[in-house]
C-alpha cells in the first residue's frame, strides 16, 4: 500500500500510552514545531487573558481622534490607527475571534467530517455512496467561492463565517477517516471484536477513530490555517467580518486605503496573520513528522 | 480507459446538479430583493414590481430552480439579470482570464516548487534545504491580497514597468500570476521534498547507492518517478484552491475573470450568473482532476491496471488476468 | 523512464500554450485602451459597474456619469446651480404655476440620425410620470401642443419644477426607439447629447464616441472610456501611472496623495448627500413600535450626545463641516443663522433620564457594510457610550438592510443619506419627512408630523418667496425640536484627474458636463 501511513493499533493501552510518548519525544525534538508551539500557546495566552489586562471597550473599541495614526511607542507599541486606537490591544482582541473563528472551523470539521466519514466507511453500500456524493457536491465548488455565496446571502458576522468556511472543510476530513476505516475494516482484530460482541459504535470509537488520530489532527491545523486566511481574504472583499470588531482580515482591509501614508496599519495585522498561519503550519509538519513510524531511526 | 473515463464524466453530472441546487437555495432563500439591488434602493415600486415580474421572481423558488436547470441541461445557462444577456456569452469572455491565471500560476508553481523540493531533499540539511524551507513557510503565511498590493505597488508606481488594470496584453497577467503562485509554490515545496524524502528513505534506494549506480541515475529513474505521484495529487486538489484565490486577485488587480463577476453577482443577487458561473468552475475543476488522475495512471502502472480492469468490489478490483488488486 | 518527464512537459507545455493562445485572443476580443498622453480621449474610473445606461431607469448615482454624457435634459445648469435652457430653448409659466409650456430647440439630433420633436420630450416626461412617480407624480397631464411646444400641468404648484429637469435620470430619449424596444435601450442607449454610445464590453469598458452632429458642436474630448475599476487602491494606482485620466468618489485619505502629485489635480464640492442619523419613529413591521417611537427625550439624548466636530474628523477626516439642517447648504432659502442642537453631554444624560433610562440603556443600530455608512456609525457608537449607551452595531449586506430597514422598517437607528440633488429643500423633505409618503423606500424613518408636513407642502407649491423662505426654516426648527433625526454633515463629493485636463467641473449629483472638458 502507498499514501497515508497507518498505526495498526490493537487494545493495547500500555502500549499506546508509549507511542504517544514516542510521538511527543519526536515532536519536541523538532525545532521548528516547537517555534510553532510556542507562538501558538503565546496566542492562546493572548486571546484568554486579554480581558485581563485591556479593557476592550474603551482601547479596542473607544475612538480618540487627537491621537489617530501615531507611530511606534511605548504608550501604543504598534502605534494608532485612524480613530486613534491602539493597535496592539486591537490585535491582542483579534487573536481571539482568530481562534475562535479556527478551532470551531476545524472543530466541526473534524466533528461532523468523523461522523459522516465513519459512516461511510463502515456501512459501505448505499449509504457510503450517497454520503460521499454528498460530499463531492461540497468538495467540487472551490471554499472560496462557496464562502463568498454563503457570506454575501446570510450576511457576515462571526457564525455566518464559520459556517461558511467549515462546510468546505468537512468533505476533507470525512475523507480521511473514510480511507482509514476502508483500510482496517476487513483486518483480523476488526473481525476478532465483533465476533466477541462488540457493537459497531464501539468498534468505530475505539478502534478506528484513534487510528486515524494522526492524519485528523495534522488536517485540522491546515484547516486552521487555511480559515485565518480565508477570513481576511473574505474581509477583503468586503464579505467578511465588518468593522468596529477588532478582526485582523478586517483591519487589513480598512487599512489599505492609509497604506501610503500610514503603512503600519496594515503591516502589524499582517505581521500577526502571518504569525498565526506560520505556527499552524508549522505545528502540522511537525505532527506529521512526528507520526511517521519510518522515522522511528 | 475509455470506459473509465466516461464514467467520471457521467458521474459529474449528479454533483452538478447537486452544486447548482445548493448555490441556488443559499441566495434564492435568503433575504434581499435582486430587483432593488439591481435598480438601486429608491426606485420606484411600480418599476420594481415590474422588473421582479420579469425576471419571474414570483414564481416559488423550486419552480424556478427548474426552469433554470432545464435550461442548463441543453446548454442555455439563462440571462443575467442584471444585463437581460445571455449569462454564456458573458462568461465566454471572461472565463479564459481566470483560467490564465489559475493554470498559469499552477504552472509557475511546479516549475518553481517542484525542482526546489527535490533539490531540498537530494541535499537534506544544506543550505538549499533551508533556504527553500524557510522560503516555503514564509510564502503560505502571507495573505495573497496584501502580497498582491505590495507587488501592484511596487512593480506599477516605482519601477513602472508593468500596467495596474486591464486584461488585453500578457504584461498585464504577470502580477497575478506571480501572486497566485507564491503560496502555491510554496506548498509544492514542501510537498515535493516529503514527498521525495520518503522515497530516498526506502531500502531500494538503498541498495542502488549501495550497489554503485551513479546518484544523478538514482535521482531521475527512481527517486523522481516514485515520488512524483503525491505531488501531481497535490497539483490536482489544488486547482480548486487557486480557482478561488482568483476571487481576490482579480479583485486587486482589475482583471475582468469569473471571481469578480461572481462576487458582483452576489452582491446584487443576480442567481443565474452565480449559479451558472460556479457550475463552469466545478466542470472545469472536474476535467483537470480527470486529467491529473489519466496522467496518474500513465506515471503508475499499478493504478493503470485499476483503470482497465472490471470493478467488482468496493475497494477491490479484479485485474485482466484474474488476481485481485487492493 | 522518460514517461514522467514527458507528462511534465507535457503538463507545463500545454498551459503555456493555452496562456498564450489566451493572451493572443484578448488581444481581439478585448478593447484596446487609448493610453491618452495628449490624445484627445478620456479614460474615466468607475468604481462599480453600472446597471444600464437608460436615463429613465438609472437610480443608481454612479449611472449618471455615462448618462450625462449620452443624454441632453429639457433644462441645463450652470455651475451656480442656475437654470439655463437645454433642449428647451424657453419656456412659459403661467401665473397660478400649474402649467408649464416649453418651446423645444429645432434641428436637434438623435444619435441614430432622428430629429428631436415634440414627441420625444412629451414620451420621456410620460415615462417619468409613472417611473419616477414619487418626484414627477405632481404632474397631472403632459400635452404636445405642435411639432416644437410641449406643456405639462402639475396638479398643484410646484416651485422646483424646472430643477427636477435638470437631472441626468431625466435625460430625454428617443421615443420610436424606446417603444420599440424598451428592454435594450438600456444596453444601447440613444440621446442627444455630446457623446453616443459606442461600446460596452461587460465588466470592462463603456466607449463612447463624440457626436460629431451635436447641436452646440462636437465636443473637445473625441472619446470617453468609462473603466470598471473594483478596488480603489488599484484605481488610485492607475490613475498615478496615468492608465486613467480621472475618478470619482476618491477617499479622503488619498488627498495627500493626489495633492502631493504634480501631476494630478483634487477637486471637491458638496454633493447633497446629508448623512443622517435616522430613528425609527413608527412600528416595526410586525406592528410592535420602536424605541423611538413617542419618546422624544430619548431621541434627544442621543442627539446632544453626538460630537458632531469629532464626527466629521472620525468619519471623512475633517473635509466637510458639521451639518446642523436636514439639507445642505446650497438650497435655495438656507437659513444662515440656523442653530441647531449641539454637543452637550450633561444634558444628553438628562433627557436619558426623563426618557426612563437612567442607568443607560442597549440600542441596535443597522447598516450597511459602505464606508461612508459604517465609519460614523463607529464613531457614533465610541460617542454614545460617554453617556451610558452601549449601542451594538450591525452591519448588513446591503440585499438585506434594504428589504429589512429600508422596504420594512425592521430598525431602530440607523446611518443613511437623505439627497438632495436641486436646489431646494423639497428633494430630501418631501421624500423622507413628508407622512403622506410613508412606504417603502421613502419615508423609511416613519415621520408623521402635520405641523411639518405643512411646512414640507407650502416650500413645495408657494409662489411666495417670503411664505417659502419661512417654511424652509420651518422643517429645520421643526426636525431639530422633535429630533425626528439627526443631520451630521453633507459627504463631500471628490474627483481626482490629470491635472492637464481642462474644463473640469464638479458639482453635485455627480455633476460633471464631459462636453467642457478637453486637454
């Protein structure tokens, strides 16, 4: 078999306790994933104790138009924008509707792609024929575009974009699992454990989802990825998420227009899109380094 | 191989359909009046009632959705309804300037990504491998609209040697190209380097370096061939991503292509245009997969075998000459 | 071995090729730009693209720029907003002013060839009667008395009758054409004015041609290019690099950037547009009143509490001046000395009290995802909560905020424009302030006021000047006392161009007389 590497694993906990230790071990050996895992705790920091040390009304909201477009300094580290707003704290409240907007993306990607995918998988026949029609529908219309129908008709706003943005990401993940389970579903220990009685959900939980653990997760970073960026394009063209809400697609978008005269406007909520993606990508390789039992030596 | 590829093609046209149903209940069901959209906000009742009489807006929706549907299935794919033209001809002339774009930044990617993963890999852990990592990593994180108006900054007011609007000549296609394929490369990159680095690791390669053949014989009939394979898959699934990052350069650069009429149409909900236009995208999308998949079974002969034969079972396929293939 | 390299190739040949069989055909099917450096063409940005160039259904602003160009009206105006004849080269008014009677310019021509009559003036006015009803309704009955007199009779008197003919939406078309065939006119408009339709490449370009046989004589500039340009940071580009000539509605914060080139010229002047912060004053469509609704104090409180000289810095930057009456100020009568309400946080709070909101309150307001909406519904909202009032904004695609807000009044407070395109207060007070005109679409803020709507009737048919002059200053006491809304400012209206170009003028309404300019 070529393509995706596949941990057979069998009841054992003992044993998966190691390989997950195994895993971690080759995860922190690799230097660039721990960089990424260390902006993303820092973002993840960001985003929970931003209450804590701003107050989001009055710096992230709150207009002063004696202070606008100041540059660099230690007042305001990334300077004013064109209501005098202090553009760190605005990115500080940004990373939490970025995270926001990525984990639920992926998280119902990853919820709903597992269940559709599973069922597929395991039923097979009808069920998996039509399921996956299904999501050929969704894979086939590019996420931009489809993102672009779903915003301009429902509206932006937090949850339109979300839903916008998960749906073409469901396909992926159900796909994943789906070639999991075709792979182990005719193996011995499959046919071991309905011999002694298991039910299919049990079956399905225990066995197949943590086989595909791997692959999901590495997904599911891509797919964080890919939503920030999706966010600020839509934000681009006016569909996204609309101002005053400190979102950092969006205050690239009304940005652009001071991009002469004022370049730090757009170049700070730039720098920290690129961040955010940058330490995705790079949590992702590393996963997917790490779970590769070829690299065991 | 013929019959196989009939097959897919009729297997389209189910998702077709699916697509244009979906696309058309999301701005069909959804409030806002294309008649007022169209006309403006003030205008006159009567003239609105008028125009929504026109464009049969007060048929229920499913009625519509078949009218519109039966037209697509002989080839009418309706009036915009915003111009009362023909949607076809409108979509004729701007369908090849985003399909430049896409294909030509899906070509400058691979040239670009492709010999520069390989590179990255034969020479693991040189300066190449980490330029070329870095390079990588740093072009996915960059949003390509703000790549795209640093480059129409740079190249069109301070150098001025390229034009900012228009489609008529190549000079104009440069820029987006160059932007869509950024990212792109950047993802064959890494695609092609693990992609390559699974192949050297593997005991054959091994065995050859082992048995004296000569490293540039190895690179070009093994490691290339073998590990080719993921990365036209890549190639594949991305051409839907780059079709849909056309939207926002289009949008940047003025270029009259399919993303910037679909994000007008949607915003003045002119359904016919919309429907019709991502029904184009998603054939075309589904041609350049079946392509990428007969050039799949032309690079690996296991999968060419899988073509030409009888499809008994899900999952397994019995061969011409009568064993089983997984 | 060589099977992968030839499906490489293979692949990366046949893009190129189709690139540049592609780019080769552009070259046929797409138009050829006039790169004007001393030619006599203009190329014109375009923000957005209009829906069709028939002078009768063009609402959309942006229209009005090829209209104009393509269409002559009944009336011309000069740049001081005086009345000058136009295709008709005078006119009678008799005494109780309900009977107008214009004499129509002999040897005008079509585009197509035809002679401008009678008819044609007649056709274009029945058309407006039942297209533009809400402005051209007062007429009651249009007669063509010969070849070269048309007369109209209003059903009541109505002072700015000859100003509603000066607008391009009431350019004058050709009647045998348009009742041939109603539905293209649009796409293959016909007038009389300096420059005819050539071209409209969808997405592209709009061309048009001089008229060599203009009645007034060819026009300077032997063709327009109107170039859809999307986004405004790519049109400012193409204007520095000279791809176009000139564009309109320029953001404010490119003025340095335009001012600071030599080589390009700034121009700006009112555009009658009063942005407007609106109260829902009436029920929602379901029949429930809005908070605004009979509470005055309420709507009062928010009026004292808006910074109107900060506004105007947060939202356009300071290029326009606080607007303290419902219509700008180049309306005929303006009331100098107007005071209207101003920024008073004390007293804001007080009547949030007496309104029965002592400990503040949560307000909605909807708008519209366009900037010069949105921005100083930010800024209004930083304003509100210095006195206890959290407001949360909504911003909606624009399909949604005019069949909710707009069509069924579903609001509370909302940010939209009231026009005003002549010279006289009736335009936006009779549209939006008047009862009689509560529907959708106009009257959208619900106002019923008899003692208003007298005032609103008597500016609109007094013969009187003094009488109008009073009333005019009437709707503005009135509106600020009863704080049906509240005006902000008026948008400034901004054009960018070669500073070669000559002849250039702007005024509002998207006034721009193409036939004036020339290099």
């Amino acid at each position: 078999m070529s393509g995706t590497a596949v941990i057979i694993n069998s009841d054992s906990s003992v044993k998966k306790r190691s390989q997950l230790a195994s895993i971690w071990r080759r995860f922190c050996k690799n230097r660039l994933a721990m960089v990424g895992l260390v902006i993303f705790i820092f973002l993840v920091f960001m985003a929970l104790t931003a209450d804590i040390f701003f107050d989001y009304d009055r710096q992230a909201l709150g207009q002063n138009m004696k202070e606008r477009f100041l540059g660099f300094s230690l007042e305001h580290p990334f300077g004013t924008d064109q209501y005098g707003r202090d553009i760190f704290v605005r990115i500080v409240f940004g990373a939490r509707i970025s995270l926001m907007v990525s984990l639920s993306t992926a998280g119902i990607g990853l919820v709903f792609g597992t269940v559709i995918g599973a069922a597929a998988g395991y039923y097979g026949g009808k069920i998996d024929n039509t399921l996956m029609r299904f999501m050929d529908v969704f894979l086939a219309i590019p996420s931009m575009l489809l993102a672009i129908c779903i915003v301009a008709a429902l509206g932006g706003g937090l949850l339109n974009l979300i839903f916008a943005n998960s749906i073409s990401q469901i396909p992926r993940y159900s796909r994943i699992i789906r070639s999991n389970i075709l792979t182990i579903k005719n193996s011995e220990f499959v046919e071991a454990a309905k011999a002694c009685g298991a039910g299919d959900m049990k079956i399905i939980l225990r066995h197949i989802v943590p086989n595909a653990m791997g692959p999901l997760i590495v997904q599911a970073t891509l797919t964080m990825a890919l939503s920030i960026l999706s966010v600020a394009s839509l934000s681009f063209v006016g569909l996204g998420i609309a101002p005053p809400t400190p979102e950092w697609g969006s205050m690239l978008s009304t940005g652009k227009e001071f991009i002469r005269q004022y370049p730090h406007l757009i170049v700070m909520p730039g720098l920290a899109i690129m961040c955010a993606v940058l330490s995705f990508n790079l949590i992702g390789d590393g996963l997917r380094d790490a779970l590769d039992p070829r690299l065991k030596n | 191989m013929f019959r196989y590829i009939i097959k897919r093609l009729i297997y389209m046209i189910p998702v077709v359909l699916g697509i244009s149903f979906v696309v058309y209940a999301i701005i069909s069901l959804t409030p806002g009046d294309p008649a007022q959209l169209i006309l403006g906000a003030d205008t006159d009742p009567v003239v609105l009632a008028a125009k929504r009489a026109e464009l049969g807006l007060n048929d229920p929706f499913l009625i519509r959705y078949l009218k519109y549907i039966s037209g697509v299935l002989v080839g009418n794919l309706g009036n915009s309804y915003r111009t009362g033209l023909p949607v076809l001809s409108e979509l004729i002339i701007r369908l090849p300037n985003t399909i430049i774009i896409a294909l030509g930044g899906i070509g400058l990617s691979v040239a670009i990504g492709v010999p520069l993963g390989l590179a990255s890999a034969v020479k693991q852990y040189t300066f190449v491998d980490y330029f070329a990592r870095t390079l990588a990593l740093l072009l996915t994180a960059i949003p390509a609209f703000w790549l795209g108006l640093m480059l129409l900054l740079f190249f069109v007011l301070n150098l001025k040697i390229l034009p900012a609007t228009g489609a008529n000549s190549w000079k104009n296609f440069v820029l987006p190209i160059v932007t869509l394929a950024a990212s792109a490369a950047a993802t064959q990159t890494r695609t092609t380097r693990s992609s390559m680095l699974e192949v050297i690791r593997q005991d054959y390669i091994r065995t050859a370096l082992a048995k004296g053949v000569p490293e540039s014989r190895i690179i070009w009939k093994h490691v290339i061939r073998n590990g080719i394979l993921p990365v036209v898959t890549i190639i594949g699934m991305n051409i839907g991503v780059q079709l849909g990052g056309t939207v926002v350069i289009e949008n940047i650069f003025a270029i009259p292509g399919m993303g910037s009429i679909l994000v007008n149409s949607v915003r003045i909900k002119d359904t016919p245009m919309i429907v019709s236009s991502i029904i184009l995208v998603a054939v075309f999308i589904g041609i350049c997969n079946l392509l990428v998949d007969i050039v799949y079974a032309y690079i690996d002969p296991r999968i060419k075998a899988q073509y030409f034969s009888v499809t008994s079972k899900r999952g397994k396929t019995k061969t011409k000459t009568g064993g089983t293939v997984a | 071995m060589k099977n992968y390299l030839k499906c490489l190739l293979l692949l990366s040949l046949s893009m190129l090729a189709s690139f540049m069989l592609s780019a080769c055909s552009g070259e046929k099917t797409t138009s050829t730009p006039q790169e004007s450096k001393g030619e006599d063409s203009l190329i014109f940005g375009l923000i957005q693209e209009p829906t069709t160039l028939d002078s009768l259904t063009s609402a959309e602003r942006i229209t009005w720029l090829p209209v104009s160009a393509i269409y002559d009206t009944i009336v011309f105006k000069d740049d001081d907003q005086k009345l000058l004849p136009g295709l008709a080269e005078e006119w009678d008014i008799s005494d109780d002013g309900l009977t107008y009677t214009f004499k129509i310019r002999e040897g005008v021509k079509f585009h197509n060839g035809e002679t401008l009559t009678a008819d044609d003036v007649a056709f274009t006015i029945e058309k407006l009667r039942v297209l533009q009803k809400s402005e051209f309704g007062v007429i009651s009955s249009v007669d063509i008395i010969d070849d070269t007199h048309v007369k109209i009779t209003l059903e009541s008197a109505f002072s700015p009758m000859l100003y509603l003919f000066t607008l391009p939406q009431t350019g004058v078309v050709n009647k045998a054409a348009y009742e041939a065939d109603p539905e293209s006119y649009g796409r293959k408009p016909n007038g009389t004015g300096p420059f005819k339709f050539s071209s409209w490449l969808s997405g592209e370009d709009i061309v048009l041609d001089h008229f060599e046989d203009y009645w007034r004589g060819a026009a300077p500039m032997t063709s327009i290019t109107f170039r859809i340009i999307a986004d405004e940071s790519t049109e400012i580009i193409a204007l520095e690099a000279n791809e176009i000539n000139a564009y309109i509605q320029v953001s404010q914060s490119y003025r340095q950037v335009v001012e600071g080139n030599e080589q390009l010229a700034w121009y700006d002047t009112p555009s009658g547009q009063v942005n407007t912060l609106a109260f829902n004053n009436g029920n929602y469509s379901n029949g429930e009143p809005s908070i605004f609704a009979d509470n005055k104090a309420l709507r009062q409180a928010i009026c004292y509490a808006i910074n109107k000289d900060d506004l105007v810095i947060g939202a356009v930057d300071g290029t326009s001046d606080p607007l303290y009456t419902p219509y700008p100020e180049f309306v005929i009568n303006y009331p100098e000395e107007f005071d209207g309400n101003v920024y008073n946080p004390e007293l804001a709070k007080e009547k949030l009290a007496e309104a029965g909101y002592p400990d503040g309150l949560t307000i909605k307001m909807r708008t519209t995802t366009q900037a010069n909406y949105s921005k100083p519904a930010e800024v209004i909202m930083g304003q509100l909560s210095e006195i206890g009032i959290t407001m949360e904004l909504e911003t909606m695609e624009r399909g949604t905020y005019l069949e909710e807000v707009y069509n069924n009044f579903d609001y509370d407070m909302t940010i939209w424009a009231v026009s005003c395109d002549y010279p006289d207060v009736n335009h936006g007070a009779y549209r939006r302030f008047y009862s009689g005109m509560i529907a959708p679409a106009n009257n959208y803020m619900q106002i019923n006021d008899p003692a208003l709507d007298e005032a609103i009737l008597t500016n609109r048919t007094s013969i009187d000047p003094a009488e109008k002059a009073a009333a005019v200053l009437r709707i503005a006491e009135i509106i600020r006392d009863e704080s049906y809304c509240l005006p902000l400012y008026c948008s400034q209206q901004t054009l960018a161009t070669n500073a070669n170009l000559k002849g250039v003028n702007l005024n509002s309404g998207m006034g721009i007389d193409f036939y004036r300019w020339s290099w």
